[in-house]
C-alpha cells in the first residue's frame, strides 16, 4: 500500500515494495536474515542523530520493529517517527549481498489484535513496543566485477535508479 504523508511525502509498506520490486526487495531480506541485530537511526530530541541496535521481522507484508518498553528510541519514534535502518554488515570487508539501508517512518502499533498476530508468530519478550514501517527509501550498494560501485535506489512510486561509479 502507498500513502501519503502529513508532509506529502510519499511512503509504502513492504508489501508494495515487494510487488514493484521484487529482486531487490529478495536481496535486502537475505541481507536482513544473515543476522539478527543491526542498527537503527533515530532523532533525538535536539535533532541529533542517535544509532541503536535492533532486532526486525518481515511478517505478513510488513517491515516491523520491536523494541523495549521505553527505550531511547522509542521515545526518539514517539516525538519523530522517521528511522534510517542498516543491515548488519557482517564479519569481514566482503559485505555478501551488498549494503542494504531502509529509510521511513515508524508508525506504532496500538491495536491489540494487530500486534497479537506478531507476539503469536515471533513470541518476543513483553513488554514490549511494536511498530510497523512506511518506506520512504531502499538502497543497496555493492561492487561489481571488482571494477564499478553500483548504487541502487528505490523510493516509492518510482523504479529502481541505478547508479555506477569506478
């Protein structure tokens, strides 16, 4: 599903993702599941950056984020709820599979039906705060053939723009 947001900017769930881009959308699942923490970007209240780990799912055509009960960056995605999210590289240089980030906004979940079909899949800790996410962005960055930097960048509504550098 595409939205609009308060700020016109444009903004889409997983699923959407998915069904406009389905190769890509395959390789930053694979990067996601090759480890269980990576790192999120919140705001904090004077607008400063503020990087934290971070567990996530993709479940039922969603993007979802788990966190602790009042954690900083709950309460940074309480006040503002855009996030940037980074697979976690990996042991190495090599980085299989490229860099994948994600950018959006974190919207939380209240309905207790909604999050029960999570806590029924993923069994988390509880307490415990559920967001689901409304894409903004996705890119991967990678080498090819040793020779060129290949930067791909989806935003919603729009397809892939590749970029190459050497």
């Amino acid at each position: 599903m595409t939205r609009t947001t308060p700020t016109n900017r444009t903004t889409s769930n997983w699923a959407a993702f998915c069904a406009a881009e389905a190769e890509l959308a395959g390789t930053v699942e694979e990067r996601f599941a090759a480890f269980t923490h990576h790192t999120v970007a919140t705001l904090r209240k004077d607008g400063s950056p503020r990087t934290s780990g971070l567990e996530v799912r993709f479940l039922h055509g969603e993007l979802w984020l788990g966190m602790m009960p009042d954690s900083l960056k709950v309460l940074d995605l309480h006040r503002d709820p855009r996030f940037a999210l980074q697979a976690n590289p990996g042991p190495g240089t090599e980085m299989a599979g490229g860099d994948v980030r994600i950018a959006g906004r974190a919207v939380e979940v209240l309905d207790p039906a909604e999050k029960a079909g999570y806590v029924e899949e993923v069994e988390p800790p509880e307490p415990f705060h559920l967001f689901r996410t409304e894409l903004t962005e996705v890119v991967r960055t990678y080498v090819e053939d040793d020779t060129y930097l290949v930067v791909e960048i989806w935003k919603p509504g729009a397809p892939v723009r590749t970029l190459r550098r050497t």
